[in-house]
C-alpha cells in the first residue's frame, strides 16, 4: 500500500549537519494505522532526523505494539527497552537498526528468562552500555528488573543492583 506524503523543510542552522534547508517527504499516514514495523522504523529514524521527536516517539511506540508479546507489564515494560535501544541504534547509525540478537533470544527463551540470562551475565551487554553511555541508564533491562522485583528471584535483582551501581546509574531515578 503505497503512503501519501507531506512536503517539510528541516529547519536550522547551516553547522547543524547536511540535511538542513532540504524538503523532505513525511507520510500522511497517521503511526498508530501503520501495521508494517520495518516501514515505522524507517519512518522513526527519519524523523528523528529532521527532528520532529514528537512523530518519531508515536512511531516508536506503534513499532513496540507490534512487537509486543504478551500483554503482562513485564512484556510492556520489556518491549518500551528494547523500543528506545533500537531507536538509539538508528540514530546512531543513521538508518534503521534492529536488535536481531536480542529478538532471536527472546523467540528462543522468552522475555522473562531471557532477562535473568542477560542480568545475571558475569559481563556487561553492549546494549546496557549504549543506554548508559548515552544517559538512558532508567531504560535498561537492569532498571526494569528493579521496578518489577516481585517478578523475580532474588539473586536476580542483586545482579541488577550490582550492575546499575557500578555504572554509575542513579537507582533512585529507577525505582
């Protein structure tokens, strides 16, 4: 289904980066009856862009409803992580960027142990440290096992404090 699309001129100043001054097409299509998520990726990623944050965070989250897999708050709660991780991705990269690793394990061990394998790892996961790095520490897996402590074991959580702490994130932002 092809998709209509908008005229917008990116604002800004010329040392902002090589896109400024450019028209370019925004679909009309509203994010939330869009059903295809590598189209809203790319939507995302280009939004994000020419800085209309507001239409690249609906994008985001329509991605996440159709990624979701389960309706419990840990599925939410995991789906909004990997959501923002995968946002930092394509912007980072300049286009869109999945998390095709952390999918495959999901699909092969499901949300809940999938995060006990992740957050009781002896070595740190490159998307904890690019959420880190990038000031986002309340968006990682660890901060989730945190919030949601009654859903897991305890030497879990432990792992989860130890990890947020030694990297300097603020685990009262978290809880």
């Amino acid at each position: 289904m092809a998709t209509a699309f908008n005229s917008k001129i990116i604002a800004g100043s010329a040392n902002q980066g090589r896109n400024v001054g450019k028209v370019v097409a925004m679909p009309k299509k509203a994010p939330e009856l869009e059903t295809d998520a590598d189209k809203l990726r790319k939507i995302m990623v280009n939004a994000y862009r020419i800085g209309d944050t507001e239409y690249a965070e609906r994008a985001k989250r329509r991605v996440w409803e159709l990624n979701k897999l389960g309706d419990s708050e840990l599925d939410r709660g995991f789906g909004e992580i990997i959501a923002t991780y995968e946002a930092l991705l394509s912007e980072r990269n300049d286009r869109t960027t999945r998390a095709t690793r952390t999918w495959q394990k999901v699909r092969n061990k499901g949300v809940k142990q999938a995060i006990i394998e992740w957050v009781t790892s002896k070595q740190e996961r490159q998307g904890f440290i690019d959420l880190v790095e990038a000031g986002q520490g309340s968006s990682t897996i660890e901060a989730l096992v945190v919030t949601m402590r009654h859903e897991f074991d305890d030497y879990v959580v432990v792992a989860a404090y130890k990890r947020l702490r030694s990297a300097g994130v603020n685990i009262a932002i978290v809880h």
